[in-house]
C-alpha cells in the first residue's frame, strides 16, 4: 500500500547572510535563490519545491530579519515574519561560525550584528506556536567542542523541537535535516506539479539573476540601492527568448560605475546573466540590459508591489 503523501510550507528563517538562500538551493537541488556574499540580497519571499518520497516540501527562502532602518528594511523584515506565520513549520537557520567567534571575543562587527539579529528571531519564535526547529550552519569552519557548546545553550532556550548541525555550502548534514522537515509536514495531496522546482514568475527570476550578477561584478562599488526589472519577455519561433530588462540605480554617478568604460562592466553582467538564465530556463537567451537613473525607487509604492512587499508596513 503507497505510504499517503503529505505536503507544507517551511519558512526559512534567520540573520541576514546566514546562508538560506545556499540552504534552500541545496535541498531543492537546483538555483530557485540568488546567492552573494552581499547582506540582504534576499528581498522577498522565495519558494523554492522538492518531492522527497511521498512528501513535496515548499521551501519559503525569506529576507534576512534584522533591525531595519529604511522603508525597504521594513518590508523585507515583514516578509520574513510572514512567511514564518504562514508556514507549516518553521526552520531557524544560525551561523554558527559567527556565534563562536562572538563567544571568543574573535568577533568582527558583521559576525557581532549576525549573533545580535539571530537572536532578535529567537525571541520573535517564542510567540510562534509551530514546529520550530534550527539549524546551526557553516559548522565546517567550527571546532567540535565549540558546537556542542552552541547545541546546549540554544536546547536550553527552550524555543525549539529539534536542532541539526548542517554546511548549507558542502552539504553535511542536510539530507538529515530534509527528512525531519518532511515529517513534520501535514497530510495532503502536493501542491505543485511533481517536476516544479521554484514557485517564481520567469520574468522575475530573470530579474533577480541579473542583480545577483550586478551584485557580484560591482559588490564594492555600488551601493545596495539598485534593482532590476525585466521590461519585456518575447517568445521566438526558434524557441528561444529575448529578454529586456533595465538596471536602475539611483544617480548618475552609479549609472558610469554600472556601465564601466567603455561599457564592458554592463557587458560582462549580461554576458553572466544570459549565461545563467540559458542553464535555468533551459533555452537559448538573447538579453538586451540597460542601465538607467530611477531617484528615490526605494519609496516608490509600484516597485514594492512589483516584487511582493508591503508600502506600508
């Protein structure tokens, strides 16, 4: 008798930069999420989808939960929250290489704000009445006294049900992790086709592989104000596709940084996104970028609507 199929959403959840993006691109077994070295890439819910025997698990990649500034810092961060709210059950996803650093007074300022926002989602899961369960990462770079250590002290917080040590980046210990998410899912018929990897528009898919290639190229040139819209998608008899998108920064200073001289910055970023977008959408691309000046995007109502955040939270 065929065991009954179960179904459910995990949000993943945590510090900016604590790997979710890796984590949930690891599971799915193919790229649903841009992945930079670059805090708060992640600007929106990201659903990524496995079948893993009789359960299909929905993976909801979420902005990186940290005390937010901006308007924009603010709907990522109600994102996240939301997407923990909505789920099935809840994975807390920590750097643990950061957290022993912090507790050896080895700690630069970014691993001190990772510890510091880790544990502002720890205190934001106590009013949460799901399965939580945490995963502590990057346990490669951690000797294992220290993790024993860290595994004590957040049982004896008493927020979660269960607690796995995992490398989001080489792999150990997710299939473990995988399979405990899959058991706490509820019983139900799967919720997207079997072969569904990413419940992603393409043309926003092809948006955010563009900007993960911007990111990438001009890390420490531009700043975080810039986004990426895909203007139109044409289909072509050939099977093939052209793509149009624009590249919006937000003065004309960043527009000459965005281009390089003689334009071979903006070349090489759609070389690398054409490249990228051909493996994930498995056809020939022919992509046509343009770099333009959009002041004050970042308080504009459409752009949030346009990638599923709230104005006005």
């Amino acid at each position: 008798m065929a065991e009954p199929t179960r179904a459910g959403f995990v949000a993943v959840i945590g510090a900016p930069n604590a790997g979710k993006s890796t984590l949930v691109n690891r599971i799915v077994g193919g790229k649903v999420a841009i992945v930079t070295h670059k805090v708060q890439t992640t600007r929106f819910q990201v659903r990524g989808v496995v079948v893993r025997g009789p359960t299909q698990l929905v993976l909801v990649d979420t902005p990186g939960i940290f005390a937010p500034r901006r308007r924009l810092d603010r709907a990522m961060v109600r994102a996240a929250w939301s997407g923990a709210e909505d789920a099935d059950a809840i994975l807390h996803l920590v750097d643990a290489a950061a957290e022993v650093h912090v507790k050896a007074r080895q700690a630069k300022a970014g691993d001190r704000r990772a510890v510091e926002d880790a544990e502002r989602v720890t205190d934001g899961l106590r009013s949460i009445a799901k399965p939580r369960l945490l995963a502590l990462n990057k346990i490669d770079a951690v000797r294992r006294d220290a993790l024993l250590a860290l595994v004590a002290e957040h049982d004896a917080a008493g927020v979660y049900d269960e607690i796995f040590l995992i490398s989001a980046e080489n792999g150990d210990g997710v299939n473990d992790l995988a399979d405990a998410l899959c058991r706490r899912m509820p019983p139900g018929h799967w919720l997207y086709p079997e072969d569904q990897m990413a419940d992603l528009p393409q043309r926003l898919l092809a948006a955010e592989i563009t900007r993960e290639k911007v990111i990438l190229r001009l890390h420490d040139e531009l700043p975080y104000s810039t986004t990426v819209e895909t203007d139109a998608w044409e289909e072509r008899k050939d099977g093939s596709a052209r793509v149009d998108q624009t590249l919006f920064v937000a003065r004309q200073s960043q527009r000459k940084i965005a281009l390089g001289k003689g334009g071979q910055a903006i070349k090489a970023i759609g070389q690398a996104a054409r490249i990228e977008m051909e493996t994930a959408f498995d056809r020939r691309i022919h992509l046509f970028l343009h770099v333009k000046v959009r002041e004050g995007w970042m308080d504009d109502r459409h752009r949030f609507s346009a990638i599923g955040l709230d104005f006005d939270v």
